[in-house]
C-alpha cells in the first residue's frame, strides 16, 4: 500500500514541478502547446496499449470492456459538464485567470482529470507488482502542461506564489491516495471487472484528451503540437516495447 501512494505520488508530482516552473519562470503559450501536444501523445499509446489493449485481454467475450469504455466516457463527459456549469471549464486554457471564487469548482475538475490515471497506476502495482513504465511516464507528463497552465492564470488573477504551490501539492497528494484506492479497493475483483475499470479509466481520460488537452495544445502550440503528439505516442510505445522485451 506505502509503494502504491509512493508511485502515485512520483506520477503526481509533475503537478507541483509545474506550478514551480510557472511561478519561476514566464512560458510562452506556444512551449505549452507543444508540452500538451507531447503529453497527449504519451497518454494516447497509454490508453491504447497499457488500458484498452489490456482490458479486453483480460475480458475477452465478455463486453465489460466496451461497457467499460462508454461508462467511462460517458462519466467523464458529464461530470465535467456539471463542474463546468461553475465556471471551471477552462482549467487548461493558458493563460485563462482563475479567481479565488472558482478555486474549489478548479480543485474538483483538476482531481476529476488525475483519479482515473491515479487508479490505473495502483490497479498495475496489484496485477503485475510492478508498476507500468509507460503509463507512469504518460501520467506524469501529461500533469505538467495542466499545472504549467493553470499556475500561469493563478498568476494572472493575483494569487500568492505559496498558495499556488500549497494547491498544487494538495491535489497531488489527493491524487496518490486515489492510487492507493486502485490498488486496494479492487484487490479481490475478478477479472471481468477489472478490464471493465481499466476500460473505464481509458473511456475517462480518452474523453478528457479530446475535450481540453488535444485542443488547447492545437491552439497555442500550432501544426507543431501535432508533431510533438506523434513524438510523445512514439516515446510512449518505445517504452512498451522495451518493458516487454524484459
């Protein structure tokens, strides 16, 4: 369980690095582009081979992983709808300002984004006792260009550098205890359900990748945030490629 909180904190912890990177330092909106492009790269092959590929493997003849898929969609569609109605829809625009009466609609959608990776992350450690490289990778690269981000507007709406820190350490820290959860919540869940959870997790992030990331990366980052979303899918395979080759 301590191992659990420990990988999902080191996934997590991108948060923090790029609230750090956005009080210190003045990004442009293109480099972030480029960064979501990347990131999104990585989470896509994530989904494909270390969720989807793997959920219907273990589910096989049994639809729980396109019940899973569409669950999961479906989920993440309306509970960023609902969080949205409060204002919190543009949590990734760059440069949006963030007010301090939208900090706590901002802290659900930001945590809505990060359990279902953080789930995954623990579900992993349970099955094959080792963590999954390519899905750690694509995690903590996709929360950077989010913290980057939002850090970026926070700043912009006059919030102190330390409070921007101290949120960003809260969500990661949420976000490590929602790994623990994957790993122990589902300990004893058949095979079946598994994949659906996996697919699920897939279906959430999926969604939330076509909704916000991949269009926000387009629109800062350029026709470049294309070439860097095929980099990061091609870093994220090679991983795959190499963890099994072990």
């Amino acid at each position: 369980m301590i191992e659990a909180f420990l990988w999902g904190l080191l996934a997590t912890s991108s948060l923090l690095i790029g609230g750090i990177i956005a009080v210190r330092f003045s990004l442009s909106n293109r480099s972030i582009g480029i960064v979501m492009g990347f990131g999104a790269g990585t989470l896509i092959s994530a989904i494909s081979y270390e969720l989807i590929y793997e959920a219907v493997t273990m589910g096989k003849g049994t639809g729980f992983p396109a019940f899973g898929l569409f669950a999961g969609a479906a989920t993440f569609f309306f509970s960023d709808k609902f969080i949205g109605n409060f204002g919190a829809s543009n949590r990734n625009k760059v440069g949006s300002e963030k007010s301090s009466s939208l900090v706590v609609p901002m802290v659900l959608a930001i945590i809505l984004d990060g359990i279902p990776e953080s789930i995954v992350i623990g579900l992993g450690i349970f099955e094959g006792g080792k963590i999954s490289l390519a899905m750690l990778v694509a995690v903590f690269i996709s929360n950077l260009p989010e913290a980057i981000a939002g850090s970026s507007g926070m700043k912009e709406g006059g919030w102190a550098k330390s409070k921007i820190l101290m949120l960003w350490l809260f969500i990661a820290l949420f976000c490590a205890f929602a790994t623990v959860a994957g790993f122990s919540l589902f300990g004893g869940a058949s095979n079946e359900w598994l994949s659906f959870i996996q697919a699920f997790a897939g279906g959430a992030i999926l969604m939330m990748l076509a909704n916000s990331m991949i269009p926000e990366a387009y629109e800062h980052g350029g026709k470049l945030a294309g070439v860097f979303t095929v980099l990061g899918f091609f870093v994220s395979v090679s991983i795959v490629v190499l963890e099994n080759l072990n």
